[in-house]
C-alpha cells in the first residue's frame, strides 16, 4: 500500500485580521485501512485561509488520492496521487507491487522501487519558538507490516503496510500557529 500524503503546508507572513473572534479548525488525520485506500486528512482553517489534508495512500490496485500532498500509489504500477500547487507534491508511483510513498511539503513521494517508496519530506518551521517538520509523507509498505502513524499537530501522513492483515499508519492532524506583535 502506498504512504498517505502530508497535508497542505501554508505559511502567511504579514496577513492582516480584523479584531474579533475568528473561527479556527484543526483538520484531523485520516484515519487508517485494513483494506483499499486509506482516508484522506481533512482541511485545517482560520477564515478566510485553509489549507487541505492530504491525500490517502491507495492499498489494492488503485491510484493514490489527491490532496495537499498526494498520496502513494498501491500495488503494481499505480500513479500517487496529486499533490496542490503551492502547498504540497505529488505522491509515488507503485512498482512491481511496492507502494510508492506519499508527497510531502518539501518533495515528491518516492516511486516504489526508488529508495523503497520512502515518503517526501516535510518543511521546518521555527514559528512555534523551536525547529518543527511538518507535512511529511508516509512510506510505502514494501513488505513492512509495521504501521506508523503520523504525529498529532504535525500533518504527517501514515505508512502503509503489506497486505490487509494490518491496519495502515493514521495520518497525523493539522495544526494552526499564530504569531503575532503586541
């Protein structure tokens, strides 16, 4: 099965709010497959910015799903899936029954027979006061059944896993940071 897709990555800097109350919603993870394709992550917003999770790594013989990043293709010779413009990339080809990896914020996904269909890598960010990754994709299975969830508040997808004797890595939730002068 391929690796789930990190969500979209968007960092504003200079963005102006009105004063008052606004709405923000922490996108969760998608949730983990025994079989097929794993789910894709929901969006995380503070109006009027949004950002989309990422997109489910495929299991069986599916392409992987759309989304920031996409996720990893499933099984033998299965596109991954697309990742937006701006906010992600696109998510690993399978190969000869290797699951390609999911996209990440930072690179594409690894097709299946590339460095075993590891995920791409996320982006740093120092908002939070320390170095942080997020929005890393999820390995491919490649004949590994041991299932990696990605972090809570980081948008890190899932690994996928070899066959459906085991349920697939959980892709991580989003997070929403706001720095501001006083």
């Amino acid at each position: 099965a391929g690796g789930g897709g990190g969500g979209g990555f968007l960092s504003l800097t200079n963005t102006n709010f009105v004063s008052g109350t606004h709405a923000v919603v922490v996108g969760a993870g998608g949730v983990k497959a025994s079989s097929g394709t794993g789910q894709s992550g929901f969006a995380s917003l503070i109006a009027p910015y949004y950002s989309v999770g990422g997109g489910g790594g495929a299991g069986g013989n599916f392409v992987g799903l759309q989304g920031g990043s996409g996720g990893g293709g499933g099984q033998s010779a299965n596109a991954g899936g697309a990742g937006l413009a701006g906010l992600g990339n696109d998510g690993g080809a399978s190969v000869s029954g290797r699951g390609g990896g999911g996209g990440g914020a930072g690179a594409a996904g690894n097709d299946g027979n590339v460095s075993n269909g590891t995920g791409g890598a996320g982006l740093a960010s120092s908002i939070s006061g320390s170095a942080v990754t997020f929005s890393a994709g999820g390995d491919g299975d490649n004949n590994v059944n041991i299932p990696v969830d990605g972090a809570a508040n980081t948008g890190n997808g899932g690994t996928g896993v070899d066959g459906g004797a085991t349920l697939s890595g959980s892709g991580g939730s989003g997070i929403v940071i706001i720095r501001y002068a006083v």
